[in-house]
C-alpha cells in the first residue's frame, strides 16, 4: 500500500479534530467532515475518542457498542474488528463509549502510551481512504495520542472575546506534541465555527486571522439552528439539511481536506464531483420507512441495587419515646413558671389595693 501519510507508515491520512476547549463544535465537525468525505466518494473510517459518543449517535449509533475506540486502544481488536457500518455508504463508526472514561489511567500504564493510538490505527485495512478523530474536549492522554497520530489537526475556533487565549493555549500544546513525538505534523487548520455576521465577529476573526495567518482555513460554518435539530435527531447536518449554508461550509472544508491529501499522493476531485456529493446527502436524506411502530429505544442499563442502610439500634423505637417524654418532661418546667407569675400578680394587686385603701384613709 501506497504511503500516503508522509510518515513512514502505511496507513491512510489521519484528521484529527481537536480543541481542549468544549462546546466549539468537535463533533459537529468531526461528523460532518466525515459524512461529507463519504459523499465525494471517500472511504472514511470516524473514531469517536469521546466517553460522551455524540459522534456515534450522529452517525445513527443506536445502543452502547460493545467493540469500539475503547477495545481498539486495549488492543483487543484490530480497526476492521471495532469498526461497525452506519448507514451512509463509504462511512464507518469506531464507536464511543462510557469506558473511554477508563482508557487515560489505562493507556498511561503501557509503554509509550502517547503511541498506543498510532500503532493500533496502523491495523487500517487497506479499503480506507481516511479517518477522521473526534477529540474529548481535553488535553489528556486520549488527545495527545491523536495529535501524535495526526498528519491533520483542525482546530475548531468559536470567535469570542476568549477565544484567541484559549487558541493559543490549544496551539501550543499541538506544537508541543509536534516537537516532542510528531514532527511530520505539518498541517494545523483553524476553523471557525458558529460565526455570526455581527461588528464584535467580524473583529474578532481579523484579530485570529492576524495572530494566525494562512493557517485560518478559507470557510466559516455559520451559527445555524439546525445543526441542534441534527445533533437532537441523531443525523449529520449535512444530511438533514445539506444545502443549508453551514451544510455547505462542511461540504467546502470536506473538499479543502482532500485537496490537502492530493498533496500527499491520493487522488485529486474531478469536476462535477461537488454537485455529485451534494446530490448523494441529498439521497440520503431519505426518512425511514414508516413501520407504524413507535422508534426502537437504546436498552437501558440495570443499575446495581442499592447498598441497604445500616440496620436500626435495638429498642430504637423505646428511645423515640424516651425523647418525646423529655420534650413532656420541658414542657412540665414552664407550667411552675406560669403558676409563679401568677401568683406575684395576684399579689400585686393585693398590695396595689391595700397602698390605695391606706392613702385614703390619711
Ligand atoms: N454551527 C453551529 N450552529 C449552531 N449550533 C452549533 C453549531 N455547531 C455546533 N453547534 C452546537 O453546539 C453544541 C456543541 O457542539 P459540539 O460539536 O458538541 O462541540 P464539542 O464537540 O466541541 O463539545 C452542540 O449543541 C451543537 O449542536
Ligand atoms: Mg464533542
């Protein structure tokens, strides 16, 4: 097999999506990109290295996957044995799951543990033409492992008066893995998502854009609603709604990555093939066949029983008597009170007429 990766292994490109960061669209693009390098014709392999599997749901992951990312990493499967098929041509899913929780303490026992995803990627069969990583929102050992993997890191980038601390800190912790364990890393892409056409916006990309230069890529994915309707019915976005403007900013990126691997020897677009590609996510826009039949749940996982509480004294009951009779015995204490203050009143009034009856009298 031809080596494509420029690095000395056989295995296909590796785009990795990263950011420490959380919530600036990953998965969105992770998903996306990898549906839309399906539909030019791509064989893409998606690894989902979140615990969370947002990706693996998107890509119509329906129940807890029982080989995935978390038996690739252990080394217990090879990528054709934890790779599962979804249902849009050219894509496969090595699915997220809750143990990737796990894998950092795990993978941090092996020896080089920043390689273990690299020589467990290296298993690729030779039919894929790219895989894709979706990054936990960390710069753990999960992360390092795919930016020590990478011959591509996008970083998603939401302009925010933030933002440019924040992509600077993600910067050089790439730089950091780069001189440290990847030093054919030479493509490192920021892309800005959820853009609005605000003043503040528009300053805030020219102030990353002048830190940053050429490596800001030429396509914004705007803020659009429909990329939530997406994630909230387990679809890419570029399926449910392909020619929305943010469908086809994923489009375009899809198209920036393979011109970047035709660089490195894989095949070149030929003309015609963005039309084909917007006219294959439209076909698999397809809603599924009516069944009639509410929609199949995921099985829900028992939960462990609970510990029963520590068992009650003996005579527990007696001694909630005891306190109430206390509680009797406090009340007992005011009634000798009352009956003093009583008295003394009583006895005022006596002294009060008597002083009266007296100064009369003189
Ligand atoms: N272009 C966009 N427009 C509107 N919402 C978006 C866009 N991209 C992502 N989102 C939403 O933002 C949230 C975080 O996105 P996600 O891709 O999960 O980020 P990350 O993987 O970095 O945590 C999700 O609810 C997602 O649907
Ligand atoms: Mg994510």
């Amino acid at each position: 097999m031809l080596d494509e990766s420029g690095k000395g292994r056989t295995t296909p490109p590796i785009i990795v999506v990263f950011n420490q960061k959380g919530g600036i669209g990953k998965t969105t693009t992770s998903v996306n990109l990898a549906t839309c390098l399906a539909a030019l014709g791509r064989r893409v392999v998606l690894v989902d290295l979140d615990a969370q599997s947002n990706a693996s749901t998107s890509v119509g992951l329906s129940s807890p996957a029982a080989t995935g990312a978390y038996q690739l990493l252990r080394g217990e499967v090879d990528v054709t044995h934890a790779c599962r098929a979804t249902p849009y041509p050219n894509l496969r899913l090595v699915a997220g799951s809750d143990d990737l929780s796990w894998a950092d303490t795990e993978i941090a026992l092996k020896p080089d543990p920043q390689y273990v995803l690299e020589r467990a990627l290296a298993t690729t069969p030779g039919d894929v033409d790219v895989v894709v990583v979706d990054c936990p929102p960390a710069f753990g050992i999960l992360s390092v492992n795919a930016t020590v993997a990478a011959d591509v890191v996008i970083l998603p980038v939401v302009p925010s008066p933030l933002a440019l601390d924040g992509l600077h800190k993600a910067w050089w912790n790439i730089q950091r893995v780069r001189t440290h364990f990847n030093r054919d890393l030479d493509t490192m892409d920021i892309l800005f998502t959820m853009t609005e056409d605000s003043e503040l916006m528009h300053r805030l990309t020219e102030a990353i854009v002048a830190s940053f230069g050429s490596r800001v890529l030429p396509v914004m994915v705007p803020r659009d609603l429909k990329v939530v309707e997406a994630a909230a019915r387990d679809l890419p976005l570029v399926v449910l709604e392909p020619d929305c403007q943010a469908a086809l900013s994923y489009l375009r990126l899809a198209e920036l990555m393979v011109g970047k691997m035709a660089v490195k020897g894989a095949a070149p677009l030929e003309d015609g093939t963005h039309e084909a590609a917007l006219e294959r996510l439209r076909q698999w826009r397809k809603p599924p066949p009516e069944t009639g039949q509410p929609p199949k749940r995921p099985p829900v996982r028992e939960s462990p029983p609970l510990e029963p509480g520590p068992a009650p004294k003996p005579n527990w009951d007696q001694d909630l008597t005891e306190q109430e009779g206390d509680f009797a015995d406090t009340s007992g204490h005011w009634g000798w009170k009352i009956g003093v203050a009583v008295l003394l009143v009583a006895l005022g009034a006596v002294l009060g007429f008597a002083f009266g009856r007296w100064m009369y009298l003189v």
